[in-house]
C-alpha cells in the first residue's frame, strides 16, 4: 500500500465537500503536496505498490476542490469590492 493514499483521498473529498468555505481550498492544496510522493514512487514501480487508484483519485479531487475554494474566494472578494463601493457611493451622496 502506498503511503498517504488514505490520507490523500480524504482530503480529495473534504476538499471538495468544503469548497463552499476557506477551508476546502487549504485541504486541497494539503492533499496535492501530500500525493506528489506516493503518485513519484506508483510510477517508479507500479507493481510494487498498491493503492495508486487511491492517490489518483484523491490528487484528481484535490485539484477540483482547489479550484472550487479559488472559485469561491474570487466570488467573496467581488462581492466584497460590489457592496464597498455600493455603500461608498451611497455614503458620499449629496441629498
């Protein structure tokens, strides 16, 4: 079995299951560091070791879940500016 391939694969899907908060994108990028070893030594010899569905699987979800916490935190920072400048504008207006 290779190492971290659980490991990997849980934070693939809670990274994907948080995505809606800050939290997914910090597990996704935690499981995409934690997969580079385990998916190097599937590749050097593949029949030595099991698991690499596991690896793969989780590396596939944390980088859909990395770009959904990117997605997310781009939707809150317009979201913020778009109300900022809406209550500036109405702050500064002249009655």
């Amino acid at each position: 079995m290779l190492p971290n391939a659980t490991a990997v694969l849980v934070l693939g899907i809670c990274s994907i299951v948080f995505a809606c908060f800050f939290v997914g994108f910090i597990l996704g990028i935690i499981g995409i560091v934690l997969s580079s070893k385990p998916r190097k030594m599937s590749k050097a010899n593949p029949e030595l070791y099991d698991g690499a569905g596991q690896v793969n699987a989780g590396f596939i979800c944390s980088i859909i879940g990395t770009c959904l916490g990117v997605v997310y935190v781009i939707y809150w920072i317009v979201v913020v500016a778009i109300l900022g400048g809406t209550a500036f504008s109405l702050s500064h207006m002249n009655y």
